[in-house]
C-alpha cells in the first residue's frame, strides 16, 4: 500500500499503523476459543486504541468470542468497547 495513504490514516485517527499490522499478522494463526489469547488481543487493542476496557466489558467480549462463538473482527471489538 502506499505510504501517504498510512499517513493519511495515522493523522486522522492517531493510530501507528505499524502496530495495526502488527497486530492483524498476530491474529492470522490465533486460536480465539483460548481465552487467554482472546483477553490478551482485547488488551492490544485496547492499547493501540488509548482506552481502557473495563473488566467486566472485557468479560463479556470473551465470552461472546470464546463460549458465543462470536467472530473477532476490528468492528466487532470496536463496537463492544465503545459500548455504555
């Protein structure tokens, strides 16, 4: 990809673009029924983002992943952690 284009990205939403692909090449082999794995890519995603999850929250993204068989998808973390 072009590299204006992961500029363009990075000044709009203050993301690292190296930590997003960075984090998309530790999920391609993750085994999200674990969830310690699960809890730990909330954790990184929660970094790259600047906010906090709270634990109950994080406990719900888990068991909607790991027990719910939820698909793991950026939009689907997002949603679950910017939710009241």
């Amino acid at each position: 990809m072009n590299n204006n284009f992961f500029k363009n990205i990075e000044s709009k939403t203050g993301v690292n673009m190296k930590d997003i692909l960075e984090l998309a090449n530790s999920l391609q082999n993750a085994n999200f029924k674990d969830e310690k794995t699960v809890r730990s890519v909330i954790r990184r995603v929660s970094q790259i983002a600047g906010k906090s999850v709270p634990k109950q929250t994080e406990d719900k993204i888990v068991q909607s992943i790991v027990k719910d068989g939820k698909q793991l998808d950026f939009n689907t973390l997002s949603n679950m952690i910017n939710k009241k």
